[in-house]
C-alpha cells in the first residue's frame, strides 16, 4: 500500500457558534457585535452627556465587530 500526499486528512470544519432567539438562529459574532455597541454608545452618552457622539461611537464599533465576525465566519 503506498502512501499519498493527496489523501491527507482534512481538518474538521467548525460550524460557527448559534444561539437560538425566539425560534431564529443568531450567529455569536453578532451578539457580540450589538451588545459592545451598545456599550460604548452608553459610555460617552452617560459621561459625556453627548447622545451623539455614543450613537457615533457605537455604530462604529458595532459595524466594525460585525463586519470582523463575518469575515471569521467565512474564513472556517
């Protein structure tokens, strides 16, 4: 029996961490995504007394940890 290189074994594909939220699957990422969004938009608008700049903040922030979380996602 010889042995090949192309019969290597392939590394086991991870499906990607769910939580289940009123019957629909929701991806971890984007939990996590909203729920550090939430955070900073709460830090400056508590601090600061500015609204504006938490909402700002948060959506960057959450947009950015979304976005991250998707690309992780895909590269599994």
């Amino acid at each position: 029996m010889t042995a090949s290189h192309l019969a290597a074994p392939r590394d086991a594909v991870r499906a990607a961490a769910v939580v289940d939220i009123a019957g629909s699957r929701w991806p971890v990422y984007k939990l996590e995504a909203l729920i550090a969004g939430l955070l900073v938009f709460l830090v400056p608008a508590l601090v600061l007394g500015s609204v504006q700049t938490g909402v700002l903040l948060g959506a960057a922030v959450g947009a950015l940890l979304w976005t991250a979380g998707r690309w992780r996602a895909a590269q599994r």
